[in-house]
C-alpha cells in the first residue's frame, strides 16, 4: 500500500472518529473503505424518529416498576438491584411467593 492510499484512509478514519489501527494493509483501498463505510453507515431518519419512542417506552417501565418486578418475578429473574432491598413485614409476606403460588 503506498503512503498516499495510507494516508487517505487515515484522513477517513479521522473525519469518522475511527481508529486507524482498522487499516488492514493486506487489503486493498477498496476493500478497507468498503469496511469503513459498513463501520460509518448512517441508519437514515428512521432511527431518529425511533428514539423520543423508545424513550417513552423506558419512562413508562419506571413508572410500572411493580409490573416489570412481577414479570420478572414469573420468569425467575432477579430484580432486586432495580427495586431495592426487601422490605420485612410483620407478617412475613413474600411477594415473590404470592406470585409463584
């Protein structure tokens, strides 16, 4: 590879935030610029309408923190990180084993 074809990749991999050590010198300056633009492809608008979408949906996963607490509950998932420590009562009541029984 000589250096002008060197130093075009490396001016890419500049502009697009890309590690040069991607430059594979066995390839051609085809063939690492084809993997480049696979590396920098752009997903078009959709994905920036996607976004407030899924945001939403994240917003009202913590609102219904007890419904995902019981649905990971059935799955036999763990969630105590997300929902705290138990609370103890008087009685000994066990969420998990209502939900299980």
């Amino acid at each position: 590879m000589n250096p002008l074809i060197l130093w075009r990749l490396k001016k890419y991999c500049q502009e697009h935030n890309l590690d040069p050590e991607h430059i594979d010198q066995s390839l051609s300056h085809e063939e690492n610029m084809e993997y480049f633009r696979e590396l920098t492809r752009d997903f078009g608008p959709d994905i920036e309408r996607f976004l407030p979408e899924l945001d939403r949906y994240l917003e009202d996963q913590r609102k219904n923190f007890l419904q995902h607490y019981i649905y990971a509950t059935k799955m036999g998932e763990t969630k105590s990180a997300d929902v705290g420590p138990p609370i103890r009562s008087a009685t000994g009541f066990s969420l998990a084993a209502y939900i299980k029984g």
